[in-house]
C-alpha cells in the first residue's frame, strides 16, 4: 500500500487565502504492486494525452490542468478512488 498525502497553500486569482489537501491510499492492481502505478500513471496519463492531440511539445506537469489528467483512462484505471 502506498499512501499519498500533499497540501498545497497561497492566494488564488481574487486573492483569497486557499488551503487544500489531498490524501488516498493506493494499492497494487492489475498484477502490479501499489507504487508501480503511482510512480509510472503520470507519465502514461502524459503520453495518452500527448496521443490524443491535447498538448503537446516540452512540457512541465504543473502546466497541464487536472480536469485533462482526471479525463485519462490511466486516471480512472490507476487513481479515481472506487471504494
């Protein structure tokens, strides 16, 4: 099991204070243990939007926006949580 835990702080667009947390559990799936999908699901989630047309070029995780990421068959495979 590999368990994720991030929070993120500072002021959004109307410069209002913002605190948001994220936390899951991941377990192994399809014949994989829980880190292997953890570690390697955002690259394939990339490539699978790359092959689609989506974005495209060089390109820094934190410019692709996390509705794109979420609508991934890897997203929904590998980290929407089902339980």
């Amino acid at each position: 099991m590999i368990v994720v835990y991030a929070e993120a702080m500072g002021n959004y667009k109307d410069n209002n204070y913002v605190r948001k947390t994220y936390s899951r559990k991941f377990y192994g799936k399809n014949g994989l243990s829980g880190i292997q999908p953890t570690t390697a699901g955002s690259g394939v989630a990339i490539l699978e939007l790359m092959g689609q047309g989506r974005i495209s070029g060089i390109i820094d995780h934190k410019d692709v926006d996390y509705s794109e990421f979420e609508n991934t068959i890897t997203f929904k495979t590998y980290y929407e949580n089902k339980s």
